[in-house]
C-alpha cells in the first residue's frame, strides 16, 4: 500500500512518500541519517506532521519519521529525543513533580518539532525552559550540542531551523522547577478561568486542565472524529509590523521585540471570513475551523492544492481590506501560494 503525507500529517493531505524510514531510538536516527547522506538521498524528516502541508506530488526522496522516545529525568533536567510526542512529556513531567511545561499542554507533535517554530501558547513559549539541544549536521556529519543561544529564537514563531534543513535535532534539555505550582500565568483568559491574577501563579495540574479545555473549545486538541482538527493549528503567523497601516489600527496590538504584533485571527475575521467560512467557497473541501478563524481545515476531501488555493484567498482577503500580508507558520513542502 502506498504511504501517502495525508496518512503522515494532521491536516491530511499530500502525495506520495517515496521511502518511509523511522528512526525508533537517536541512535537509529543518527544511523540512518549518515546512511541517507552518505546516498546522497534527498532527505525530509519529520515528527507528528502537525506543522506541515506536503504538495500532492508529494516527494520522492527518503522520509525519516522521528519516533525515538528515550527520556532522562536528572533533578530538574529532563531530556527527551526527538521522537518523543509532546504532550506526552508534558504529562510525564507533571506527574514526576516538575512544573514548567503545563501551559503547553496539548499541542500536537514532537518533541523535535517544538523548537522549530519555539513552539508557544498561552503566553509561553518552549524556549523559556529549553537550555540545550543535540543536533545532527547533516553538511558535515558531526553531531553536535548547542545551547539555546544558536536555536535563532529572536522573533515570534522562528528559529535557524526554520531556514535550513541543515540541522536534526536529535535530542532537546529542558530545565524545569520542581514544583506543584505552575510558572506565572501570562495569559489573562486562563488566568481568570484560575481566578488567579496575570503573573500570579497556580496548581500545575490544574493549569494544565485548563488549557486543555480551552484548546478544546478551540478545536486546537487533535481529534481524528473532529474535522476542526483537521489542520496545522494556526495556518498564519500573527504579523508582526515595524508600522501598522491606518486600516488596521483598530486591531488587537501587542508590543514586540521586532514592531507590533497583531492578531491573524482578528484580521481574517475582518476582512469578512467568519469561524466555518468556505463551505460555499470552491469546493467546500476546506473551511475555516468553526472555532477559530486562524486555523484552515481539511473537511474530509480535500487536496494540497485545495489547502493552497483557500490560503492564498484568505490572505488576499487580509491584503485588501488591512494592507497586512499574512504569510504562513507551518511549513509547506512542495507547494506553495
Ligand atoms: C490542532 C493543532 C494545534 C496546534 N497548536 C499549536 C500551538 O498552540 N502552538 C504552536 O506553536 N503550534 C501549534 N501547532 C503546530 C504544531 O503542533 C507544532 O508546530 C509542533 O511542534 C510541530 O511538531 P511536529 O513534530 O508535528 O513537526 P512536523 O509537522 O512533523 O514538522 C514541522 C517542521 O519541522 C521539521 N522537523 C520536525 N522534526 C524535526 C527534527 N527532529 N529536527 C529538525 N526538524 C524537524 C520538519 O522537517 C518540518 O519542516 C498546532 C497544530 C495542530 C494540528
């Protein structure tokens, strides 16, 4: 039976795979990842596939899908492979006492996919924690160790690897605190679901519930019954501007390192496309998630094709009516708009 990125990825949708490879433990990545170099094999790795939208031609080289699970609890030092899925760290951590990662519960994917994109939610982001990762070099061969400080984590959702396939990670060192109590909450719709100040702090556990319901009601848990899943999350980055254009300025505006951050799904909702806005749109394979406008949903036939088309009306929707260009956060891999 032919391997298809639709059966690799939770937006479901994508071509072939040439030849399917899992590396169930790092030193089986690192193996299997010399081998495809010394071949010269065209090479794309992968975890959970929740952050990517492979072409309908899909591809043709090697794909070498990340399911190595090793974890190492020292104290307050934890280290997961890459293979490793996320959510399940997160549990795992929480129930061995160390608070840190409950605000980030629920995300799809890996361990190895988080720092790509410093995965975040509810105002915390992977690299609050993260203090090391191991890398493959896929140009020189070396397996190397980097401190946070090379990831690239300078702007919102970004990182060297989201530039460059050069690097694997192959394992990542988070330091958490040992603890009941979560990290301050930074996120003011969680703290008053808590009933707990911003920056106040609260049980872990319940922390976690919390964001676990509130992603629910945004159809942001995975669910394979549930077609509001059926996505990469949020398809757009919130746009981060060094001057917000005059048409815009009634837009939510969060301070940012780099400009002013505005709101994707406040923009798309705007610019006229309401939550479940599609069905009447093209084929009606694809919608807006009912719950969140900011996620781009496959309703159960969709194509590569289908996801890009839709994309690209969307953001021309956003341009029109804001003068803002949305561009996308997952990454698209034989494909485009
Ligand atoms: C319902 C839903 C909700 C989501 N909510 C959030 C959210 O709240 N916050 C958020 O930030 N994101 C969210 N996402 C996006 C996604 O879950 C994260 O980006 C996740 O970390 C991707 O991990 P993955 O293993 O699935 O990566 P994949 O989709 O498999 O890969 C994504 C990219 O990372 C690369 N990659 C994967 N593994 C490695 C590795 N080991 N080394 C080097 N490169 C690698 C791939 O080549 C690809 O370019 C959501 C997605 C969905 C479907």
């Amino acid at each position: 039976m032919t391997i298809t990125f639709a059966d690799l990825t939770t937006i479901r949708v994508g071509g072939p795979v040439g030849r399917l490879l899992a590396a169930e433990t790092t030193p089986h990545a690192i193996e299997l990842l010399r081998e495809t170099r010394s071949a010269g094999d065209p090479l794309l790795v992968i975890g959970g596939g929740s952050n990517l939208v492979v072409g309908d031609v899909g591809w043709a080289g090697s794909v070498l899908r990340m399911t190595s699970a090793e974890l190492d609890i020292d104290g307050e030092r934890v280290t997961a492979a890459a293979g490793m899925d996320w959510d399940r760290l997160v549990t795992t951590t929480l129930g061995e006492g160390l608070a840190g990662l409950e605000a980030l519960s629920g995300i799809p994917g890996s361990v190895g996919g988080t720092p790509v994109q410093n995965v975040g939610a509810y105002g915390t982001v992977t690299s609050d924690v993260l203090e090391s990762l191991v890398v493959f070099d896929r140009e020189t061969g070396e397996i190397e160790t980097w401190p946070i400080e090379r990831c690239g984590f300078g702007k919102h959702r970004d990182s060297v690897f989201k530039h460059s396939d050069r690097w694997v990670v192959l394992q990542v060192t988070y330091r958490l605190r040992r603890s009941t109590r979560s990290s301050p909450v930074k996120y003011a719709e969680l703290a008053n679901r808590l009933g707990v100040e911003v920056g106040g702090t609260a049980d872990a556990a319940e922390v976690r519930d919390n964001v676990l319901q509130l992603r629910r009601s945004k159809g942001m848990v995975l669910d394979p019954a549930d077609h509001d899943t059926w996505s990469v999350g949020s398809f757009f980055v919130n746009p981060v501007l060094a001057e917000v254009p005059a048409q815009a300025a009634e837009s939510p505006q969060y301070p940012d390192v780099n400009g002013t951050k505005l709101s994707a799904a406040w923009l798309i909702h705007r610019a006229g496309f309401a939550p479940g806005y599609g069905a009447e749109w093209g084929n009606g394979a694809v919608t807006l998630s009912s719950r969140h406008t900011l996620a781009i949903t496959n309703r159960g036939g969709a194509t590569a094709a289908d996801i890009m088309a839709f994309a690209a009306h969307i953001r021309e929707g956003v341009q029109d009516r804001f003068g803002v260009t949305l561009t996308p956060e997952c990454d698209l891999v034989n494909c485009s708009f």
